[in-house]
C-alpha cells in the first residue's frame, strides 16, 4: 500500500470494524487520531507500518482518505480508497 514515498505491505482491511493495518513494526505517535505510524528500531526513523481507524467513515463523509505523514504533510491514499470500496461493508457485531 502506498502512502506519500512510503510503501507498506501486506495490508489488510477488517471491514466489520472499519480498520486497516499496512506493514509492521510498533507504536508510535500520531498527529490525527484517525491513522497512527509503525516504526522498528533498526529503519532509521523511517516508517514501516501505518493502521487507519475509520478509513471507510473518512471516504464517506469527506469523499477521500488523507493520511498526515511523519513530514507533516496531508497525503491522499487512493491505494486504501481502492481496497476500502472493493472490500464489502459488514455489519458490526
């Protein structure tokens, strides 16, 4: 999955929760609640995963999905976009 230069794989999109996980690594910091960066220790400071809350809800009510890079610069994902509208709503149990 492409974010800005960055590419994360595999990605996976859970449809019954409106999440989505790209890449690996551990917790970081986010500057927008809806998505938060992955690092590891041995990248340089480079990302090497991301998880977007809502990404389906965020294409709905603002036509997009935006993602705030570590630069922070806004960046529109249409790689999520995609997965988001090919991957059939679900019911939340």
């Amino acid at each position: 999955m492409k974010i800005g230069s960055y590419d994360f794989e595999p990605a996976t999109y859970f449809p019954e929760i409106d999440h989505l996980r790209a890449g690996g690594g551990q917790i970081g910091d986010a500057d927008d609640a809806r998505h938060v960066f992955f690092y590891d220790d041995e990248n340089e400071g480079e990302p090497v995963g991301v998880e977007l809350f809502g990404p389906r809800q965020q294409l709905a009510s603002e036509g997009a999905i935006t993602v705030v890079l570590p630069s922070g610069e806004r960046v529109r994902v249409p790689d999520t976009e995609r997965l988001v509208r090919d991957t059939p709503a679900t019911d939340a149990a």
